[in-house]
C-alpha cells in the first residue's frame, strides 16, 4: 500500500469507527483516471485510452441485519445520508453526493442482485471537479463493496455497466462507459485501449521510462 493510499484507508476507516463503534467488515478501493487519447468518443462508439491513476475513493461497509442504509462521507465533514434498500428511492436534493451512493446500490438491486443493508463510510483524495472521475471512482467502489458484503461476485464489465446506469438514470448525467470501465478494469503499470462498439478491452503497457504527469489547471469543470 501506498502512502497516499494508507493516509486515505485510516481516514476512512476512523470516520466508519467514530460514526458506528466498530472496525469495518471491509474497505474497498477505486481508483480515478487521466484519459491519454479520444475525448466525447466513448459515447460515440469509438475508441478510448485512459489510465487509472494513484488518486482513488475508498469505502469502508459492514452489514447490517436489517435493509437499512447509512452513509457518512468523510470529506463533506462527516455529512449522513439513510435510506431503505425495500424502499423506491429517490435523489437527495440536499446531498448531492448521497444520490451516487443510493442509484448505485438502486442500479445493483435493480439488475437481480439481493443486497443487505449496510453502514459504510467514504473517503477519497481525488479534486471534485478536475476531470478525474471520482463521481465514476465512488460508483464502483460502492458497488464493489456492497456486492462483496452479500458475498456476490460479478464481472468487472459488468459492474462498470451498472455503475454508468446508475450515473445516465439516476443521477441524470448521459455519459460514457469510459470512467467506470477503467476504474473496474485498470491495472498497475498500464493504460486501457477501449473500444467502445464492443467493450473490447486491451491493456497496454506503459513504458517504464514514462511518467504521465497531470497538472491541475485550477478550473472547475463538471459533466450536466
């Protein structure tokens, strides 16, 4: 484990402790990622590489005995959100956060997988807001960690189609399967080659004399 990964993994793991007073079952990482080549081409059956990169969410969950629900995010100061798993639910207008945490477990449910209730606690060290995807990064951490709490195992693709439902029809952003396909499938050391007419994945090494270098412009950009 990294540093910055152990820094993130005790933040997360001491905000679950001081919300419900015990040590998590699990913790679950996603990472984000920087695309090298084709923008606004995933949605338009082309070709993508991206990469995943060191920045990542982190989900820390323990089952409950019951359908209940209860979230706190560590980086909006330890905000909650709670819902009902037997309920419909709805976009939390007040928490914005909350609504990829609830159309993920929702999107799970709803492709004929059962989950438990459950406590969880996120953290992440990915910039809100820079084009790195921690929206797709908390998706698929959340829905990792929940599938693996039920004992439910299921393909990466498959995750990441889930959680780019999640983001389209729930949160209501029409986006791309890129950034929860490189969160689910990214491996250390490479970038992936996706085509996106098939979800045909190729890895693709990056040279070990290569650094990819990403530089903050200090804009704020968000996808509607």
């Amino acid at each position: 484990m990294t540093p910055q990964d152990q820094a993130l993994h005790d933040r997360v793991t001491a905000s679950f402790a001081a919300r419900f007073g015990h040590a998590s079952h699990l913790v679950v990482r996603a990472p984000g990622r920087v695309n090298l080549i084709g923008e606004h081409t995933d949605y338009n059956d082309g070709f993508v590489l991206p990469c995943a990169i060191g920045p990542a969410t982190m989900v820390a969950v323990s089952k409950r005995h019951d359908n209940n629900v209860e979230v706190v995010a560590a980086d909006f100061g330890d905000a909650r959100d709670q819902f009902n798993l037997e309920l419909p639910l709805e976009r939390n207008i007040e928490q914005p956060w909350a609504d990829y945490v609830r159309g993920m477990m929702s999107g799970v449910q709803n492709a004929g997988y059962a989950l438990s209730g459950a406590n969880i606690a996120i953290a992440g060290n990915l910039p809100k807001g820079a084009g790195l995807s921690s929206s797709a990064s908390l998706e698929v951490a959340v829905g990792k960690a929940n599938l693996a709490l039920a004992d439910i195992d299921i393909d990466n693709t498959r995750l990441a189609q889930i959680a780019q439902r999640a983001e389209c029809d729930f949160v209501g952003t029409k986006c791309g399967i890129m950034d929860q396909l490189i969160s689910a499938q990214g491996k250390a050391g490479h970038a992936l080659l996706i085509d996106c007419r098939s979800l045909g994945l190729t890895d693709v090494p990056v040279p070990d004399d290569v650094a990819i270098m990403i530089v903050h412009s200090g804009v704020t950009r968000g996808l509607v």
